[in-house]
C-alpha cells in the first residue's frame, strides 16, 4: 500500500514539474514574441523616423533651390513648381545656349559657357514669373466671390476668424492657401490684424490690402464689417472689369507687337530655304556673328519692353 502511495507522490511529482516547466516555456515563448514585437516595432518606428528626416530634407532643398531661382522677385508666394523640374529646365536652357552660341555663331568658347550659365539662372526664373503672374491673375479673379463667401458668413453670426477659416477651406487655390495662412496664424496666437498685415505684404495684390485694412479697423473699432466687405467687392469686380477692357483695348497692339517680333525669323526661314548661301557669311564670318548677337539681343529687348508696357497699362 505505502509502495502505491509513494509512487502515486512521484507521479504527482512529476506531473507537477512537467506542468511547471510547459508552463514556463509558454511564458518564454510568450515573452519572446512580446520582446520580437517591440523590437520589430521599434525598428520600423526607426525606419519611419528616418524617412521623416529625408523628407524633410528633400523638402528643404526643394525650397532652397525654388528660393534661388526667385531671388529678388517681387512675389513668389504663388509659385510651386519643383526644384527638380526647374533643374532640367536650366540645363536644357544652357545647353541650347552653348550650342548656338558655340556651333550656330562660333562664339568663344568662354563666352558660349557665360550664356549658357545664364540660360540656366534665367529661364527657371522666367517659368517663376509666369507662373507667379498667373497666380496674381486668378486671385484678382476669385478674390470678390471669396469676400461674399466671408460676408454671409459674418452675417450669419460667424466670427471673422472663423469666416477667415472657412473661406480657407471652402474657397478655390490660390485664395485657399492665403486665407488659410490667415487662419494658422491667429490660432498660435498671432493677432488677425497682423497676420493679414503680414499675409497682404507678401500677396502684394491692393485689393485685398484694401480686406486686410477693413478687418483690422473692425476689429480696433468696430463696426458694419459686411456692408464694408461688400462695397469692397463691388468695387474690386468694378476695377476687374476696367482692366478687360483696358486688355481688349489694347489687343490689337499686342498682335501687332508679335506679328513684327516673328517678322525676321519667318523672313530668316524663307531665305534659309530659298538661297541657303545668302545667310552663310552671318554665321562664318565674325562680324557676322555680332550682327545676329545685336538683332537678337534688339529684338529681345523690344520685345520685353512692349510687354513691360502693356502689363502697366493693364494694371493701372
């Protein structure tokens, strides 16, 4: 009886290590997978943060690149173009450059080098610029219809902030990215005068300078805000209408300017074809070269000149 005893205590023993030790090696395993999780997630936390960091270094770059193409430009908010597409820009711009200058006119080689740099500075900031003017163009086209949006809403019982916001989101790139730049501002604590001091100085467009002036007397002083923001944008789709028609006015002049601008390249062309030996000393001989470097450059000149006048009789 006490040997069935005994092995009856072994046997329970025994059991009772083997449960012990499966017990134990589930926790291990258990602890195991908890300890690979963590780890697997602190490395991909790694990864993720490392690839935070190349983002915002490409991004960095990308604006740096943007800001040397439109230094000194007199607004650049607009412009979004990427710094890789405005890079092969220039490049083909530069190489073009030297080729003519180089292979068409013979030119120095120095030289060919300098307008090729040039090229390459000039015509990412050329595609800067219109774009840039582009920009300017379609906020003085949505800027009345977002004032409206703001004045119903401020009628409605909505605070100017909170007007400011909305049209951010509601409204139509560019007017969106502006209004909501208003927004951000005053939500850190900037006061919306200042922010729409700040904003309007950048912008640089007089009518909603003349919105930024409203709002910030309204809030120092009080007032009838939305009758003020509604003759405002009666008065800006006034001043968008003189500008059409002081655009068609002047249509017939703008054709006329590219009409003689592609005059000689046409009359170069045609001779080209006609007698390809007329035009060989312009290109073999030196002097020649300076005469087509001279029509060129004139005709460059004229050319941004009568743009240049046009854009301030349009403008005014």
């Amino acid at each position: 009886m006490s040997g069935f005893i005994a092995f009856g205590l072994m046997l329970a023993g025994g059991l009772s290590l083997l449960a012990v030790v499966l017990g134990e090696r589930s926790r291990n395993r258990t602890l195991k997978r908890r300890v690979d999780k963590l780890a697997l997630g602190a490395a991909g936390q790694l990864k993720q943060i490392a690839s935070m960091k190349v983002r915002r270094w490409l991004a960095a770059l990308d604006r740096r690149v943007r800001a040397f193409f439109a230094y000194r430009m007199a607004r650049s908010w607009g412009v979004s173009t990427k710094s890789t597409y405005l890079m092969l820009v220039g490049l083909i711009a530069a190489i073009i450059t030297w080729g003519l200058a180089h292979i068409a006119l013979h030119l120095p080689n120095f030289v060919a080098w300098m307008a090729g740099a040039i090229s390459f500075y000039l015509a990412p900031r050329l595609m800067l610029n219109r774009e840039q003017h582009r920009a300017d163009a379609q906020f003085s086209e949505l800027l009345p219809d977002t004032v409206d949006m703001v004045v119903r809403m401020v009628r409605a019982g909505l605070p100017v902030a909170g007007a400011i916001r909305t049209a951010g989101t509601e409204a139509e790139p560019p007017l969106s990215t502006v209004f909501s730049a208003i927004a951000d501002l005053a939500e850190i604590g900037v006061p919306l005068s200042e922010a729409l001091t700040k904003t309007t100085e950048a912008v640089g467009n007089p009518d909603f300078s003349f919105f930024g002036v409203a709002v910030a007397l309204q809030q120092s002083t009080g007032g009838n805000l939305a009758a003020t923001l509604e003759t405002l944008s009666e008065i800006v789709r006034r001043r968008r209408a003189v500008r059409l028609k002081a655009r068609a006015a002047t249509a017939e002049i703008r054709i006329s300017a590219i009409v003689l601008s592609c005059i000689p390249f046409f009359i170069v062309g045609a001779l080209l074809i006609v007698s390809p030996g007329y035009l060989e000393p312009l290109i073999s001989d030196p002097r020649g070269n300076l005469i087509v470097g001279a029509a060129v450059l004139s005709l460059l000149l004229g050319g941004l000149t009568m743009r240049a006048m046009m854009r301030a009789a349009m403008s005014e």
